[in-house]
C-alpha cells in the first residue's frame, strides 16, 4: 500500500478542537487487500513525561488492486492531552497544552512503517479538557 497527500483540515488550532487528516491510500500490491490506516501524534513540548507517540485514530480500508480511497481521520483534543501533576488525585485535570504537534499517518507506528507520512499542527491555547 501507498500513502500520498497527507493534508490537516488546518495548520492551527486551539485547545478544544478536533482537527482531521486526510490522504490518499492506494493499493500498490498484486492482489485486492485491507489496509488499516493508522494516525500517530506526538508533541513536541510536553510538559510532563508523555509516550513519544500515540495512537490517534485509525480506519480499515478495503481496496481491490490499483485502487485508491482518500480516507479521513478525525483527531480529538483527548489524544494529545496531558494529566498534569497533582495533589488532587479526584479533580480531572486532563488538559490540552499550547504545543506543537506532529502527526504520523500510515500502516504502522512511524518507527516501523515504511512510507509513512507526516504534517503538523500548532494548538494555540491551554485548556483543561471538562471545560471544553
């Protein structure tokens, strides 16, 4: 399978919003096949200790041989939000940091794919998520 024309629905957003990616999958192989798209994030400035990368959002396609399908991935503030430290361990501060954000879409973890793709998005606010 390929990948091709990864785009975010924008370059910039606040704290509450989802954002989605779009590309294009196309079934390069000898035979018709499923593919499970994958969207990895990672932030760029955390700011406590978070997974380098995490699971976003992911799709099944299937594509007969030759075939491409533009899929759309749907991104929620909660995939990049951060549990800041605390002594309240009852109160939820789950929270969505000002950072910069890069997103990875592909048929695996970006580490391990091969062909995978990237773009990025800047959140602009810092907000806890039950405010939203």
């Amino acid at each position: 399978f390929k990948y091709s024309d990864l785009s975010l629905s924008s370059p910039v957003i606040k704290a509450c919003d989802s954002i989605t990616a779009t590309v294009t999958v196309t079934n390069t192989g000898d035979m018709d096949g499923d593919e499970v798209v994958q969207c990895y994030v990672s932030q760029t400035y955390p700011s406590v200790p978070v997974p380098n990368i995490r699971l976003a959002a992911f799709d099944r396609v299937q594509l007969k041989q030759g075939a491409s399908k533009t899929v759309r991935l749907t991104i929620y503030p909660y995939t990049h939000a951060i549990i800041p430290d605390s002594e309240d361990i009852y109160t939820d501060r789950t929270t969505v940091e000002k950072d910069y954000v890069v997103v990875y879409v592909g048929g695996g973890q970006p580490s391990h794919a091969q062909g995978t793709l990237h773009a990025a998005f800047n959140t602009t606010s810092t907000q806890v998520l039950s405010t939203c």
